[in-house]
C-alpha cells in the first residue's frame, strides 16, 4: 500500500486589492493624511503579526492580517501606521532610550505602547472604526491628549505588558531597529529631505481646512515646524540676519557695471556696493561668568568669524567686566586672552564698541548688568547665558537685573 503525500501548504499570498482599498478608504475619511499614506511603501513580510513602519516609510504587512481584517479596519491601522512616522515616533523614541537608558525587549514594548496612547486617542470614529486589540490610555485609566513621553514619564504600563506582548508597529514606532527591517539602504526608503516635505504638506492641509481634523492633529500641524532650536544655530542667524541686512549701496564700484548702462549707450556706469559689515562682539568677563560659558564665548566667536568670511578686518572684540577693554581684532578666536573677573557694567563695553564704529554688535553675557539707556545706531545681538529666576549678589540680596533692552534680539545660550 502506498502512502499518500500531504502537498505542502502553499503561503497566503497578499491580497494587494484589498489592502489599497482599505488605503483609499483611509483617505477618503481622513483627506488631510492623504499624501502622507500614499507616501508610504508597501513590503509584503510574514515576520511581522499585524503591520509595522520603519522610520524610512516602509510598511510592513502581514498577509494573514489582510486576509482576517476587514477593510474599514484596515483602513484604520493604515491611519495607525502613518501617524507614527508623522509624529516622528521613532526620532523621540530613540531620544528617549539614550536620556533613560532604557533599552531591551521589556522598554521597547513601553514606548510603542505610549506611542499608540498618544494616536489612539483621537484617530477613530467619523467612518473610521476602531481596530479589535487598539490600545488606549483610558486601559490604564490615563486620560487622553498627552505625548508619548509624558504617557512613559506617568506609568510603568507593566500591567498591560504580558497581554500586549504581541505589539509590535516597528521601529517606526519607538526607534529600535528590528531583524527584517531593511534599514537605511534598503530599496524604495524615503530621505530626510522626502520624509520632512510628506509632513510639510500634511500640516499645512490641516492648517488649511480648519475643523476637519481632530484636535490632536491641528496641535501637531502647528508645531511640526517649529520645534526648539538649539542656541547655536538660533545665534548663528540672528548675526548673518544682523550682518546682511538689506540696504543701499554707499560705495561705487566698475567691478559690476550698473544695469542702467543699457540705457546710455556707450557710457559705462558704476554700480553701487555694500561695505562688507563690521561685527564688534563684546564678551562678559565678569566674577559671574563661568570657565566654559567663556569657552562657549571663544566658539561663537569662530562661528561669526566664519559667517563674515574669514575677513579678520571686520571682527573685533572686547572683553568687559566693570570697564571696558581695547578693541582687539580677530586673528584666531582661540587665541584671545579674555581678561576681567570683577563686576559688570555693559554700558562701558557698548561705549567702546560704538568707538570701531560697526554694523552690528554682539554681547555674551550672563544679563546680570546693567544695559545702555539708549539703542546702539546698529543692529544688536545679546547671547545669554542662563541663570536663577533669582539670581544671588553677595552684595545685595534684594538685587534683581533688568531684562534685555528690547531694542536688541535675545537669544538664550543653553
């Protein structure tokens, strides 16, 4: 007697139809996220459970998943899915693995689970349908409308790790890289460039249909593009802002001969040229100014020099505790001594600035002086150095310094 052979079991194949039908459904309920879900790559993968993103717009599907899910919720883990890479989940949540060393299997489950909180809460209802399994806060009795952080900052969420063990949106979701991801140089992964102008468009069809999108979203849409800067760069433009300020020629040049010569026939006429501006920085060398807040003040004085070219000739600096020090030009930044140490008065540092005659100055200070009564005839720059909301003087504890003058832009050097 012969044995019958069992034919091996043929894989599901994706049902790709059924999987862009739930993509137009999504959006059709929810038109505001349409370029980026259309934006997103499709990798049929069985080592995933459900769908997962990578943090290069690749989403990773399951076929059985497909098979099992009907359409409307499947639409509603494409919504899912999406706004992970929206929110630049991945980003915060490697950011928050390094600031709390919290790395491993047990951690990265917490914030995908703190990711969903913060999309879960606000993306269904409205012809969407919520997902069977969906996490919401209120399963740990949080309330809704709080960032993923603040949902990890509040909670263990180990309550809930043994039945979500399954979770698992990527490493689009909380920034981990997973086995079958195919990484930065994969094929069909969007660059920075492309990732940040899918965002620019989604947050301006929601600025640009007001009420059509949860509140959730419209907070995302007004600050997708204005997160805190850092310092540097903020300095940085408020002095190449400050040194290339637009205005009227007041030197003559034949070098580049004035568009108005076409109306002369055979005369040449000169056209008119800025003077390349000259950038006086006043540095605070007083007792309440750290070693490496000086040091800082060496580095920004490299970074102006760059702005300006390199030109020696128009950067200059002075040192100034109580009274102001000589106007030193620049040859190398880490070269200048800085000399004080005792009290502060600006108002002598501006003095001597005023004397080089520049375009634009800049003071590095602690704030903790007093400010000249009036405006500077040139564009000023004030980097701070932070403080106490109170700041101690040994010899006056009542002593509160005055802000900034309002005539100068502010910036805080963190």
């Amino acid at each position: 007697m012969t044995a019958k052979l069992t034919p091996p079991r043929r894989a599901l194949p994706l049902d790709l139809h059924k999987l862009l039908t739930a993509r137009l459904h999504a959006v059709k309920v929810r038109p505001y996220l349409a370029d980026a879900l259309f934006a997103l790559h499709v990798v049929e993968d069985r080592s995933v459970l459900t769908m997962a993103v990578d943090p290069h717009w690749r989403c990773y599907v399951a076929p059985g998943f497909v098979a099992r899910t009907p359409v409307e919720e499947l639409a509603g883990v494409w919504v899912h899915e999406v706004s992970h890479l929206l929110r630049d989940h991945h980003s915060r949540g490697e950011r928050f693995a390094r600031e709390h060393e919290a790395y491993g299997p047990g951690e990265r489950l917490r914030r995908n689970i703190a990711a969903d909180f913060e999309i879960n809460d606000d993306i269904y209802g409205d012809g969407l349908p919520q997902p069977t399994g969906a996490v919401l806060p209120s399963m740990l009795g949080l309330p809704a409308g709080l960032l993923m952080e603040e949902y990890l900052r509040t909670t263990s969420m180990s309550g809930l790790a043994p039945e979500l063990a399954w979770l698992d949106c990527g490493s689009g979701a909380d920034g981990q890289a997973r086995p079958w991801e195919l990484g930065p140089n994969g094929a069909h992964g969007l660059s920075k460039h492309e990732q940040d102008a899918v965002r620019f468009r989604v947050a301006e069809g929601i600025k640009g249909r007001p009420g059509t999108a949860p509140d959730g979203w419209r907070r995302w849409a007004d600050e997708a593009f204005h997160p805190p800067q850092h310092w540097r760069q903020l300095l940085g433009a408020a002095v190449r802002s400050a040194a290339t300020a637009a205005g009227a020629g007041d030197d003559h040049s034949y070098r580049r001969p004035s568009r108005r010569s076409a109306a002369v026939p055979g005369v040449l006429l000169p056209s008119l040229r800025r003077t390349p501006p000259r950038v006086c920085v006043v540095i605070d060398t007083s007792g309440s100014v750290s070693d490496s807040e000086l040091g800082s003040a060496l580095l920004e004085l490299a970074a102006i020099s760059r702005t300006l070219g390199g030109r020696r000739d128009l950067l200059s600096v002075i040192s100034c505790d109580a009274a102001a020090g000589v106007a030193v030009p620049i040859c190398r930044a880490e070269n200048i001594e800085l000399i004080g140490g005792g009290g502060t008065d600006l108002r002598t540092g501006f003095a001597q600035a005023l004397r080089t005659r520049p375009d634009v100055i800049v003071a590095l200070t602690d704030g903790q002086t007093p400010w000249p009564s009036m405006p500077p005839p040139c564009r000023t720059v004030i980097g701070l150095f932070p403080r106490p909301a109170n700041p101690v003087n040994e010899d006056d504890p009542d002593y509160t310094p005055d802000t900034p003058p309002h005539w100068a832009r502010t910036i805080t050097i963190n």
